[in-house]
C-alpha cells in the first residue's frame, strides 16, 4: 500500500520548513518503507506544497503509518504548515477489487 503525505506551508516558513527537513533525512527510515519521490511546487493560497509517496510493506502498514506520522511532529510548531496523509493503491491492486 502507499501513503501520499501532503503538505502545505508559507512561503516564508521555507528556510524553517528545509531546515527540519534535512535534519528528519538524516534518520533512515525502516526498510519496510520505501520512500518513492518527493515532489514541490508553488501551492497557490496554500503556499508551498509538498507530495511525498510511501510505499509500506502491506504486514508493517500500521507501523509504517505512526513512523512517518513520527517523522512530522517536529513541524507541529512552523506557523501555517499542514498536512494529511491518503492511503492509496496501485491499480495492479486496485482493479481486482472490481471484481473484474
């Protein structure tokens, strides 16, 4: 399964935002996560938005999801940033569900 984390913050939270970011980096993350891309772009009102896609072994998904829940508390005290996970599916895993 994946998780897709989406995050949004101002953009003159940008430097505080990289700042923590890298020093999350420096921690590996389990080997049953596989980080897949880290995505960026002007959000708009939003500010800046961020896209990060996990791909969690499906016997550890619970655990994959408070480890990376883990990874974002130290952004909890940037004014303006938020963010929220989405469980999705690959459509190799997904098209059997439509029982086709």
């Amino acid at each position: 399964m994946f998780v897709v984390a989406t995050a949004t913050y101002p953009p003159d939270k940008a430097a505080e935002v990289t700042k923590k970011f890298l020093k999350g980096a420096e921690k590996q993350l389990p080997s049953f996560i596989k980080p897949g891309h880290i995505l960026t772009a002007p959000g708009g009102e939003l500010g800046i938005k961020v896209l990060a896609i996990y791909d969690i072994d499906d016997a550890k998904f619970k655990e994959g999801v408070k480890e990376l829940a883990k990874r974002y508390v130290p952004f909890y005290d940037v004014e303006g940033f938020r963010y929220s996970f989405e469980v999705m599916m690959s459509t190799t895993e997904a098209i059997p569900l439509l029982g086709t």
